[in-house]
C-alpha cells in the first residue's frame, strides 16, 4: 500500500491525458510519466508487470515485461506471470484495451532463455515449448483488442508474442527475427503459422528460412506503424485511447467477427458478421450512441 499511495501522491503532478504528445528527446521520461499515473499496479512483482491507467484512461491495461538481466528473455517463471496476467485482464469487465511493452531499454523480448533450455530435458523443453504456444493463443484469444509497442529488440519468442497482438507499433531501431533454424529447431510458440497470415507465405518463407534479422523499416508490412525511436508507447498509447473512447461490446464483437470470418469462406463469414451484428443489435450502447448523436455531445458507454 504504501508503494501505492506514492504513485497516487505523484500523479496529481503529473499533466493530463490532452498534454502534447512527446518529441523523441522526451518520449523516455514521458513513458515512466505514464507508468506512474497507473491507478492500480496489480500482485504480480516478478518478470511480468500488470496495471491499469488511471482517470480518463480508464479501461487500458498495460502488461509489461521486466527481466533486464537476461534482455526479457522467457523463462519459466515469466511464462507464469504471462499467463496469469492474461487471466487477470480475461477477468476484468472494465478492461477495454491492453498495451503489451517493455520497461527494459532498447528490449522488447529476446525470445527463450536458452540459458534455462540448456538445462531442460526434451519431455521439458516439449512441455514449454507447447505452453509457450498456449499462452500466446490465449493473448490472442483475448476478448479485447491487444497492442505491442515493440523498441529495439524483438527476437524468437519475442517476435512471436508480438505477432499475437492485435496490432504493433515499433521505433524505427526496432529489430526483428526468427533465429531459430540456426539452432537447428523451427519457430514453436506461433511464428510458422501467424507470420504468413501477416505478410504473406513467401516472405514469410524466406525470413524464417534464413533466420535473418530485419528492420522496422522492411518489417513495414507487419507493423501497423513505425515511428521515431522512443515513441512507440506514445503512439501506441493514442490507438489505445482511441479505443477505449468507443463502445466496448462493439470492439469484442468487431474482434470476435474478423477473428472467426477471416478462417473461413466469404459465405460463411458474412454469417459471422450477420450473428454478430445481432449481438450488439440490441444493447443500452447502441442506444446510447445514438441519443449522443442526435444531442451533439459524447456518449457515455457502459458495456451493456
């Protein structure tokens, strides 16, 4: 408690939600401003770090990686706080939008700890492997709309948890591989079969074939925007704000419909869209963006 009610205490000295969005000289301290106007900074204190914002950014989560002795590599023990992390905000009604980053300079994730791997059996390293892979299902699972923010870094296993998110935003020093064929193995925790749906077959063919790291800039087809280093939060901050401000059942729904409509044919998935539409057909929200319409103010949405 008393680490929270220093973060309370420093946040009213904090600028608003409408202050100007950071230059690149400022994004860093920027960035810690945001972390401390957290509202709740949640049980876990390992590796992984869950929180939400607080006031008018209400409804954002951001799950954080924080391993900077081994660059975020993924251990057994973040694996855990992954997937705790990941039941906490499945379990959360208020939680609209969920920033993935890193609070470890120049590292989104470095992939497996090899070092742990080295120590592992193969019955283990099968185990781990097929969680690993469970786990990022399950982020892309998630109800809610998911958003990397992806600076420097961002190798193996870290790549792939990246491409589990809904969107990614990068800093133009964001690198990007799949190494794995130069340890002999292929990608196991999503990579083979989501970055083809990304970029296509082909390319996707050749970057894991070779191994080979690549740009922000050569990686413009996987990332929905790349920007100066050091703004990759802000930026991704505003989509998420964005967001947050629409109707939440309306943003589940549209995630749900082009999530199952996209693994099947156009008949098929206009039904999806159809089932769907209905879903929200008949809320208090829909109602509530229209009267907010017609009254020329902004609605108030509850999820309901």
């Amino acid at each position: 408690m008393l680490g929270l009610r220093r973060i309370l205490a420093v946040s009213g000295h904090l600028s608003s939600r409408h202050a100007p969005v950071a230059t690149s000289s400022s994004a860093a301290s920027s960035h810690s401003a945001v972390f401390v106007r957290a509202l709740q900074i949640l049980a876990q204190q390992g590796p992984v770090r869950l929180q939400k914002l607080s006031a008018s950014d209400s409804g954002i989560v951001e799950l954080r990686l924080e391993r900077p002795e081994a660059k975020n590599a993924i251990g057994k023990e973040m694996l855990h706080g992954l997937r705790n992390a990941i039941e906490e905000v499945e379990a959360d009604a208020a939680a609209n939008v969920v920033l993935v980053s890193s609070s470890v300079p120049k590292v989104f994730c470095a992939g497996a700890d090899l070092k742990e791997r080295r120590l592992m059996g193969p019955n283990e390293v099968r185990d781990f492997v097929n969680s690993l892979r469970s786990t990022f299902s399950s982020i892309e699972a998630l109800s809610i709309p998911t958003i990397a923010v992806v600076e420097g870094a961002a190798f193996g296993g870290g790549l792939e948890l990246a491409l589990s998110c809904d969107l990614r935003v990068c800093g133009k020093d964001a690198k990007f591989s799949l190494p794995e064929t130069g340890l002999a193995i292929i990608p196991g925790a999503g990579g083979t079969q989501r970055l083809p749906r990304i970029i296509g077959r082909s390319r996707a063919k050749e970057l894991i074939f070779t191994g080979r790291r690549f740009d922000a800039v050569e990686a413009v087809t996987m990332v929905n925007y790349c920007v100066p280093t050091g703004e990759a939060y802000q930026k991704a901050l505003e989509i998420a704000r964005e967001i947050n401000q629409k109707g939440p059942l309306a943003i589940k729904t549209a995630k749900k419909a082009i999530n199952q409509g996209t693994e099947v044919d156009m008949t098929s998935a206009l039904a999806v869209e159809e089932e769907c539409y209905e879903q929200v057909l008949h809320t208090q929200d829909r109602l509530e963006g229209l009267a907010a319409f017609a009254e020329k103010r902004k609605p108030v949405y509850t999820g309901k």
